[in-house]
C-alpha cells in the first residue's frame, strides 16, 4: 500500500508481542522498498490502490462488527476470499522460483556441441599442420635449387641446370599442398562456428527475456509482502471482532507471521534465481567469445593460404620457364628468388596462426570448463 499504509503499525505498541525489533526492523525495509518502488512502477500504483479499497472495504466491514463483538458469515465469507485473491500471487511467485533452472537441458545440449565444435577445429588445426609441412618441403625443394643454379650457371653448357631441372621437377610434382579435403574440412568448421554463434546468440536473448521477468517478479516480490501485511493487519482486526476465544486465539496467531523473514526468504529465492541466470549467461558469453576469436583465427588462416597458393602457383609458372628451358631462365630463376621472400614470410604467418588457432580454441575450452564447475554464487 504503498503511501496508503502507515508504518506506525508496524512500529507501534500495538503490535503482536511476538514480532522482536529486528523483525520489525525488516518489515520496515520491506515497506520502505515497496512504497520506492510504487512511486516509480505504474502496475504497482493500480496493485497498491486495489489492494488499499479491498483491505479498506474489509476492515470497514468487520469494524460494525466489532461494535457488537461478533461477525456475520457473510463478513467472514468476504475476509476468505480477500485472503484466498492475496495468496494466489504468493503462490505463482513461489512455483516460480522453486524451478532449477541450472538443471537446462537446452543449455546442456548446446555446451555439449560448443564442445563437439571445438574439437572439430583441432582437428583442422591438425590438418593445416600437414599442408604446412608439404609447403615447407616445396620451400626446402626451391632453396635446395636455387642453390644447385648458382653452382650449375656457370657450367658447360651440356647438361647444364640438369639438378636444378630436377629440383623444379619434384617442386612441380608436389603439386598444391592445400587438398580438397582440407578446404572441405575447413567450410564444415567454419559453418559449424558460425551456427554455433547463431544458436548462443538466441539463448542469449532468452535468457535476457528472463532477467526481465526476473524484474518483474522482484516488483512481484514487494507485492506479496504488502498483500500479506494487509492480511495480517485484517487478521487482527478480526481478532479483536471475534468473541470466541478459541477463534480470536487462532485468528491471532496468524498475526504472528514472520513477515520481515518471509520478505527475505523470498528475495532468498529470486537472487537463486538470478544467480543461476547470471551462471548460465556468463557460460554463454565465454561460449560466443571462443566462438568469435575462432572465426577471426579461421578468417586470417584463408586470408594467409590463399595469399600462399598465388605464391605458388607464380613459382610454377618461373619454374615451367626454367623446364622448359626457356632463353630467359635467369629471369625466371630472378623472379623466383623475389617471390620466394614473400612466400617464406607467409609461410611463417601462417604456422603461427595455426598454432595462434590451436592455442585460442584450448584456452576458449578451458574458460567455459571453469564456468561450468563454478557454482552461482551469490553477488
């Protein structure tokens, strides 16, 4: 009730003896986060001024009957059903919140493919190793003749450049060391990184819609403890109504309700709550975030093999130049010492993205493990 109820009754002298100054004290916190809370939430201002004509309309009722110390059936009647209307959102709240979130299986299932994907990422990591080695076996192959030429150039001319020819022979005949297979390994990878990021993307926007209801539920919250406090305050009324002591005795008792600890043991639950959501979003995002730093480490590594395979397909083409002994050989031999520097240098880039790769995607592994076997903890 918002500033409809005054706190006196809950500081008064007139309250239930049983009620100890710390319980006082909090039913005094509660109130006052209610009434901060009515001032600013249109719902809890309609809440607040239905729930203050239902209890006024109560107390109004039993008040006649105060005056000749008895009630009628009918006023009792109407006192159940204001009672029965106020538990119903206690009810709600409490189905609500009892729900173990932390036991989701969808959030299960999809730390289960995270996993899944991630292994399948190794193993590209593991076949991008193998293409390496054949690039670096046609990068020993060039140097090895490119050192033969210069011992040959200056040879009689039969036979001349004969190991060099050779050399560009086996450089020609290793062919492109990125396979088929390993750009189809690499596709799947990265569709499946991407689908990933697309489904935790989607969880995460669930799970943003349940802390919103999480923000309705604390407005819930404060709900409940006014309804009850009304609740206690009629009780009392009809205490002081009824004539029959072992009645008025039970109707008192109820006056007696830890309220401040039931407010506590509510907001107990929601921050449970709150907690587990909080738990499964920070998996979620240390899920997108290895997903994302995949991505880029799969974009910079066809970045680089594609930068390599025009390398090699320029030295091919010196190298026919020399098979075919082609009169500007020492041209073509030129060129091909040229784009050897570049090809060197990218075949270095890219061994350290395949291991910068490896390297993400275990750390990015080990990041989620450790939010799993982190409990929610209360903030």
């Amino acid at each position: 009730m918002g500033a409809h109820v005054s706190k006196k009754s809950a500081t008064g002298t007139s309250s239930s003896p049983s009620i100890s100054l710390k319980e006082t004290q909090q039913i005094i916190t509660e109130l006052n986060a209610y009434e901060a809370a009515c001032r600013s939430d249109v719902d809890l201002q309609s809440f607040d001024a239905t729930l203050h004509a239902r209890a006024n309309n109560v107390i109004s009722t039993l008040a006649m009957g105060v005056e000749v110390r008895a009630l009628s059936f009918d006023t009792l009647k109407e006192v159940t059903e204001c009672l029965l209307e106020m538990n119903q959102e206690v009810v709600k709240v409490i189905l609500h919140c009892k729900k173990d979130i932390w036991k989701n299986q969808e959030l299960f299932e999809l730390v289960e493919e995270y996993f899944e994907n991630s292994l399948q990422t190794l193993d590209f990591c593991a076949a991008l190793d193998k293409c390496l080695k054949r690039v670096r076996d046609s990068q020993l192959l060039i140097l090895v003749a490119l050192q033969h030429f210069d011992e040959e150039d200056e040879g009689v001319e039969e036979n001349r450049y004969e190991k060099t020819l050779e050399d560009l022979k086996n450089f020609k005949e290793a062919g492109d060391p990125f396979t088929e297979e390993f750009f189809k390994i690499f596709h799947s990878v990265y569709r499946q990184q991407m689908l990933m990021l697309e489904k935790l993307q989607a969880k995460k926007m669930k799970l943003d819609k349940k802390v919103k209801y999480l923000q309705t539920w604390r407005k819930v919250s404060s709900v409940i403890f006014v309804a009850t406090f009304a609740a206690v305050l009629i009780c009392s009324v009809v205490a002081a109504a009824i004539t029959a002591p072992p009645v008025a005795a039970a109707v008192a008792a109820a006056t007696a309700i830890p309220l401040g600890s039931m407010g506590k043991w509510i907001n107990s639950l929601l921050k449970n709550y709150e907690n587990a959501i909080k738990g499964q979003k920070e998996i979620i995002s240390s899920m997108q975030v290895g997903g994302f730093v995949a991505i880029r480490d799969l974009d910079t590594i066809r970045i680089l093999v594609d930068r390599l395979q025009m390398d090699i397909e320029e030295l091919m083409k010196n190298a026919d130049h020399v098979i075919e002994g082609d009169e500007m050989v020492k041209i073509a031999i030129d060129e091909i010492k040229m784009k050897l520097n570049s090809f060197m240098k990218n075949v270095d880039d890219l061994g350290m993205q395949a291991d910068n790769c490896s390297r993400d995607v275990r750390r990015a592994r080990t990041v989620v493990l450790q939010r799993i076997i982190k409990p929610p903890h209360n903030q």
